[in-house]
C-alpha cells in the first residue's frame, strides 16, 4: 500500500463510521452472520479475529456478544487486543 493510499484510507476512515449507508450496512451484516452462529451460551465462548482492513465497525459489533476481547491484528501496526 502506498503511503498516498494510507492517507486517503485514514482520512475516509474518519468519518467512515458515522456515514448513515455505513451504518446500515453494517447491521444487517451484523444481524446475517449473527443469524448463522450457534446461539448462547456457546457462542460467548468463541473469538473474534479481525484482520484490520477497515475501521472494525463491524467486528466491535459481533465481538460485543463474547466474553473475551476482539483480537485485531494490524497491517502496519502487528498485533493489538481490543
């Protein structure tokens, strides 16, 4: 990735999550998977892996179901837990 493109993705990145498309996106992406998943309490069990290509939106959201933190690993950044 260029550093041109780091710079466009980190400034679109800032108001990304806000953007009402975004958002809506993202729940019915949230409600589709969660639908496909074992029902609790197996399911706060299980663990989240985001691979940090985008604002992690969508991964705060499933992992908010589990009872460990997300694991986010980071092009750029390594490894961080969330």
């Amino acid at each position: 990735m260029t550093e041109a493109n780091v710079t466009h993705f980190n400034k679109e990145a800032l108001s990304w999550d806000s953007n009402p498309w975004v958002q809506r996106a993202t729940t019915l992406a949230h409600k589709a998977y969660v639908d496909h998943l074992t029902p609790p309490p197996t399911l706060s069990t299980y663990n989240v892996l985001d691979l940090g290509y985008g604002t992690g939106l969508l991964s705060l959201a499933v992992s908010s179901r589990q009872s460990r933190p997300a694991a986010r690993l980071l092009g750029r950044s390594g490894f961080q837990l969330a």
